[in-house]
C-alpha cells in the first residue's frame, strides 16, 4: 500500500487550516470544496478518467500554497463563481478550497470589446516548491463580444492547478486562446467550464507547450443552436506529458461543434486525447464533428487518443476520427528534391501540421508570437 | 564529357528488380524522350536520378559533371543542377508555394556561393515566369498543390523548374492528364527553357507530347532496359506501329517475366 488518501489530504489540510478565514459565503465555498477532496485525495490510475496520466509526482509532493492575494469578488458575479466547473473534480475542488484572490472580467450586455482581455499567470517563486491556484471567472453579457487570452508561465518546479469558469449569456461572441508554457520541470493541472447561452459563438483554443505533466479539462455546455469550436495543439518532446479531456455536452437542439485537436510527439513524450460529446436527449438537430491528428516524431514518444459519444438524440450528426502518423515520405522526397534539406524538410512539414490550428487564432499578436515561437522550436530541434 | 553518363544502372523496389541494365548518355543542350509502355521502369529511372530512398541501386554507376551522382542526397543533387518534374505533384498543406519556392531557391542559390533573394527580389523573379506558364499570382500563396486542378499541378512544376533554372531536367510523364490546350502550355514552358548549356530527359507513354517538346534523342524503354534508340522519327513509328511494332509487349506481361 502506497500512501494513502489521508496521509496525502494531512499536508493539504494544516495548509488549508492554516488559511485565513474569508467571507462566511467565501469560507463555506472553499470548506465544501476541501470536504470534497478529502473524501476521495488525489485520483489513480485506476481511475478511468485517470487511466493514462499518474498524478503520484504532484500526490507526493509536499507542496507550499501561494495564496493568490484576495480581490473583491462582485457581488453580482458571486453565483457563477465555483458552480461551473465539476466540483467533484479532485484538483477543482483543491484549487477552491483555497480560493482568495479571483481574476474577475464582467462584459457588459451588448459590449464589444477591441483589445483581448489578457489573463497572465506566472510563476516565479522558488521554495517550497510552491502550488498556486489560480481562479478566473469570465462573465460576458447577452450580444457581447469579446477575445480572451490566459497565458501561464512560469520558472522551476512548481504546480499550477488553475480554474477557468466562463458564463457567456445570449448571442455573445466569445474567443477563448490558453496558452500554456510553463516551465518544462512544472506540473500543470487546468479546468476550464463553459456555460453557453442560447444562440452564443464560442471558441477556445488550447495551445499546451510546456510543462512536465499536465493535465487540461475542458468543459463546455451548449445551448439551443449554440455554436462552439473546441481546439488545441500540444507539442511535446523529452518526457513531456500531456492529457486533454474534453467534454461537449449538446444539452438543447440545434447546436454545432467542431472540435480539432492535434499533437505533435517527440523524443520518449505522451499524450492523451479524450474527447467526450453528450448529445442530450432534447438535442435534435445537433451537428458535431471530432477530429484528433497527431504526428509522432520518433519511436518512443505515446499516443493513446479515444472518442467518447453518448448520444441520446436521434435526429443528429456526429463524427470523430482519430489519426497517427509519421511525416509523410513523399512529400519529404518532394522537398529535397528542390533542394530543401532534411532537417529544413523535417521542420517544415512539422510547422505545417500545426498551422491549421494557428490559422484559426483570432488575435494577430498572438498568432505572430505562436508563429515564430513554433518556428524557432522546429528549427532549434531539426538535429 | 557528356553532362550525364549512366552505365549498366539496376535498380530494385523490394524484392523486384526494376531496372535492368540502363545505359544512356546526354550531352549538355540535349534533350532524350524516354518513352516505353507501363511498367517498363521510365517513371522509376526518373525517380532514381533524383534520389529517391525507395529505390535500391543494385548495380551499374551514374555520373553527373563528372562526379558519383549516386553518392548525393536527394537535396544535394538539386543544389548541382538536377530537376525532377513529378508525375504526380505533392499536396503540401501548410507550406505556402511561396514559402516552399524561395527556400528552394536560396538553398541552391547559397549553394552555388550566390546571393540570397530577399521576399521583394524573388517576386519580381517569379512575376515573368509565373505569366510564362499562364498561372495566377495567387497561387503562389495557397499551399503547395493543395487544391490544385491536375493542369494547375503540372504547370506548376514547369513554373518551379524555370525559377530554379536547373542544367538536368528530368520530366516524368509530365504530358499525363492534360488535355490539349494544358499541354501546349506546358510544353511552350519547356521548349522556353530550352538552352544550350541545359538538358533533358522526358519520360511520356505517349508521342504526342513530342510533338510540341521536339527531342534530339528518343529512347524505348522495356523490361528495364533500353531497347531501341534513335532520332525523333523514331517516336513517329512508334506512333504508327504501337510498341508491339517493335515486337514489345505492354504491361504487366513485361514485368512478370
């Protein structure tokens, strides 16, 4: 027997009592939460939902909390707060238990927005090794628009274990870009829960660098004839791993999705691609297509890439599909033969894979720095 | 010294050889037709002289300016001067034609201790041989072949080869697949790029095609070997006479033996 739950939950909870009380509504929030993930400590691999990533590293670790500094939480933002994101969820209920600081972005009805909303998270603390949570809750009005950019980064060995909630109202147009580059030595464990409002345009864009093991949860909930676009690249290399879960719930009829994820694999790196699509029973009409591509780069690196549909509507479009492959031989050929070199070849085609995603990103400054930062890695690791 | 000398080349693919024997020579300015029936090893002699892995050369020797051709990597030996048109074009999604053609270019470019074109200068190159072959600028910024049409594709390799002004071009069934009009295209391109100090090899199952690309040399290509060659009066009786004029069977028949 390894270390069980209690011992595990001992070093979270002298933390965790160790907290300054917040507001009685606050308070019995992060108590629920801490109830919660003391009853079941940090998920196995026995575990389903946990199959393929071993989160022993982070149980181990004797972590230091870093309290985000206490904000002022609008009143008229407090019930969204903690009831988006799955609260039986081992490291959301962590990360609320020691909820104090939020960084909170409200739109206004019928606004739209010409600069990104830019959420920067950084970690730059030494000892501990430090855990921080960071909490973010986005509340974009009816017919409101808006671009919203959360980068995490940071330096050494730490832990981040974020919660995204985004609640968007009717006919908004939200644009949602994460971008991950944590340092290559951190763990990384990310929620992100979205409610959409009738008629709403979502997309999120999960681009996942850096970070040693990292783990992103991605919930969205459609309403009636809701549109929403799920993306992400992960590129990974050295022993890198990375496990997107996504999760699309179709709950009202109507609704579309396109979901695109691709990977790019190197060295002896692993993923995962999880992608769960509910299609409710109310959903008629519902248009949802799937589609996960990775390119593995060399022998060792791990793929394990799984559709999971529950469809209880019958009057809907569903497809997934799931690929694996190497660079393709014929067009390397193609390109020595006009003189391009292997290496450049290599790099080229593997920018490539991932241009699609790029493509798609809405806000240029981040498109250019994820353009020359992919750019560089490719150049820098055609060996 | 002829520009390319090729003696006794066997090739294999997996277990089958392919090439059986090839002997040819080309001097600087000339141009060969290899024409031959399906099967017969023409598209695969293309492909070895520009290097490609899948091919094992079993035997024989290539050189080109007077150096082992068969020692260089495929890049290498597009930096000396050598040009594949391929029978089927690449689709390179991701790769713009423009991105594509100017690292091309500067590769061979530095290559030969030239100048590297900067985006400016490199259009201007582009902008005469890109009305040569009839094509629209916007091409050059969709992804390489990518949603080309078959005719888009082809002309596309002529407007690569005039940009990159190699000394061997090797056209392989570049004639495939193109209606008339599309072929006359093509080969007013070629015949453009035609030059003393450049020569090539154009690999077609049919005569029409050089009809427009008049060859000094054609060549008849069966059962991995060079058969019969001549002046150009000899595609004319193939023409005519069909391959089994010269007592050569087509196809699959060939390559079982």
């Amino acid at each position: 027997m390894t270390t069980g739950v209690s011992e595990q939950v001992a070093e979270w909870l002298i933390d965790f009592s160790a907290q300054e009380d917040a507001e009685p509504w606050l308070q019995e929030i992060r108590t629920e939460a801490f109830f919660r993930f003391s009853e079941q400590g940090f998920p196995t691999t026995h575990n389903e939902e946990w199959r393929f990533t071993n989160v022993a590293p982070i149980a181990r670790t004797n972590f230091r909390n870093i309290l985000s500094p206490a904000t002022d939480i609008p009143l008229a933002v407090r019930k969204y707060l903690a009831k988006l994101a799955p609260a039986d969820h081992p490291f959301v209920a962590l990360n609320t238990a020691f909820l104090n600081g939020v960084t909170v972005h409200q739109v206004p009805a019928g606004a739209v927005l010409d600069q990104p909303i830019e959420i920067n998270y950084h970690v730059d603390e030494q000892a501990g090794p430090p855990v921080v949570h960071p909490r973010t809750l986005i509340v974009v009005g009816a017919n409101a628009q808006c671009r919203i950019v959360e980068s995490y980064s940071g330096k050494g060995r730490y832990f981040t274990n974020a919660v995204t909630e985004i609640v968007a109202g009717e006919g908004a147009v939200v644009d949602h870009y994460k971008v991950q580059r944590e340092d290559t030595s951190a763990f990384h464990v990310a929620t992100l829960a979205a409610q959409l409002g009738r008629s709403t345009s979502f997309s999120t864009h999960n681009i996942s660098l850096g970070g040693a093991l990292v783990r992103n949860d991605i919930n969205v909930v459609l309403a009636e004839g809701t549109e929403a676009i799920v993306n992400g690249l992960y590129i990974v290399n050295g022993t890198q791993h990375v496990d997107n879960h996504t999760s699309i719930d179709h709950a009202k009829p109507h609704g579309t999705s396109h979901e695109l994820y691709k990977g790019i694999l190197d060295d002896k790196s692993s993923a995962v691609f999880n992608g769960r699509i509910i299609v409710r029973k109310d959903a008629q009409k519902t248009d949802s297509k799937q589609t996960n591509k990775n390119l593995v780069l060399s022998d060792d690196a791990v793929i394990d890439t799984k559709p999971e549909l529950q469809i209880l509507a019958d009057d809907v479009r569903c497809t997934h599909g799931a690929t694996i492959g190497q660079l393709d031989a014929e067009s390397m050929f193609y390109l020595q033969s006009r003189g391009i070199g292997k290496q450049q070849a290599r790099s080229l085609l593997t920018y490539a894979f991932a241009q699609d995603i790029i493509d798609r990103i809405q806000v240029p400054a981040l498109r250019e720095q994820l353009e020359k930062f992919l750019f560089e890695k490719f150049h820098e690791h055609s060996y | 010294m002829s520009l390319l000398e090729i003696k006794d080349l066997h090739a294999t693919v997996g277990d089958r050889e392919i090439l059986k024997g090839i002997d040819l020579s080309v001097n600087a300015g000339e141009v060969h037709a290899i024409m031959g029936p399906n099967g017969s090893g023409k598209s695969t002699l293309a492909q070895v002289l520009a290097g490609r892995e899948l091919y094992t050369v079993t035997g024989g020797s290539v050189a080109y300016q007077g150096q082992d051709l068969l020692e260089l990597s495929p890049e290498d030996r597009a930096r000396a001067g050598i040009f594949l048109a391929f029978q089927y074009p690449v689709e390179i999604p991701g790769v713009s034609n423009m991105y594509f053609l100017k690292a091309a270019l500067n590769t061979i470019r530095k290559s030969q201790g030239l100048e590297e074109l900067d985006a400016f200068d490199f259009l201007t190159l582009v902008r005469d041989k890109m009305a040569l072959m009839n094509m629209d600028q916007s091409l050059l910024n969709r992804p390489v072949n990518t949603g080309f049409s078959g005719g888009e594709k082809k002309r596309n390799e002529i407007f690569q080869m005039a940009v990159l002004e190699p000394k061997l071009a090797v056209l392989d069934e570049t004639d495939s697949g193109l209606d008339i009009d599309a072929l006359k295209l093509v080969a007013h391109g070629v015949n453009t790029l035609r030059s003393p100090e450049r020569s090539m090899i154009v690999v077609t199952h049919y005569q029409r095609l050089l009809e427009y690309i008049v060859p000094d040399y054609v060549h008849v290509l069966a059962g991995g070997r060079i058969v019969k060659s001549g002046g150009k009066e000899l595609a004319l009786q193939l023409e005519k006479e069909g391959y089994a004029g010269l007592g050569i069977e087509d196809e699959d028949e060939v390559a079982a033996v």
